[in-house]
C-alpha cells in the first residue's frame, strides 16, 4: 500500500502554469508503480490526464496533450504534473493514483491521493 499526497494546486489565468506533485510514501517506491493523474469536474466524472508507467512509459489524454507532461523523481519518491497553456476547462479537483499494473482507467487503481484545487480564470 502507499499513501498519497498532491500539492501544488492553486488560482491561476489562462495562459498560465502550475506544477503539481504527488509524494509517495509506504513500503514500495514509485518506481513500481504505475503513477497516474485524474481530474474531476464539478458535476461530471472522474477522467484521465496522464500516466507514467513502470517503464518510464507516458500516455496522455488528448485534451492535455502537449499541454501536461508527467514526470518522476524516484529519489524523492514523487511525481510531478506539469500544466502549460493552462485553460478554464482545465478547472478541476486534480488526483494522483498508484497501482502495480495500471494504465487509463480509474478503476484500475487502488491507491488515491487527496486531491488539490486547480483553477483556471479566464
């Protein structure tokens, strides 16, 4: 099991950055995990902005794609959500996810952060 913890979160206009993090801690590094990050809209689900797997391996959704870049620092045990060319439908409350074999989906992972407030003004 590992526990969570985003950060990094915070008001910003369009056009702009944020770097948000994930720590990690429990008894395995993120280097085994599949380290994925999710946001969620008020009133709609929960979706998928992007993955770093085991390998180093990353995937995005389209509607970040060459926006966000995810990356990892496994001597700090975390990982790192950078967000470029920021827009308001970027607006969300942001999550990290762990799991050994993951990938896209929500479902497939069983460790969760808190969640951080990204809020994009127009």
């Amino acid at each position: 099991q590992v526990q969570l913890v985003e950060s990094g979160g915070g008001l910003v206009q369009a056009g702009g950055s944020l770097r948000l993090s994930c720590a990690a801690s429990g008894r395995s590094t993120i280097s085994t995990y599949a380290m994925g990050w999710f946001r969620q809209a008020p009133g709609k689900e929960r979706e998928f902005v992007g993955v770093i797997r085991r390998s180093g391996r990353t995937n995005y959704a389209d509607s970040v794609k060459g926006r966000f870049t995810i990356s990892r620092d496994n001597a700090k045990n975390t990982v790192y959500l950078q967000m470029n060319s920021l827009k308001p439908e970027d607006t969300a409350v942001y999550y990290c996810a762990a799991d050994f074999l993951a990938g896209e989906s929500a479902q497939s992972y069983r460790n969760w952060g808190q969640g951080t407030q990204v809020t994009v003004s127009s």
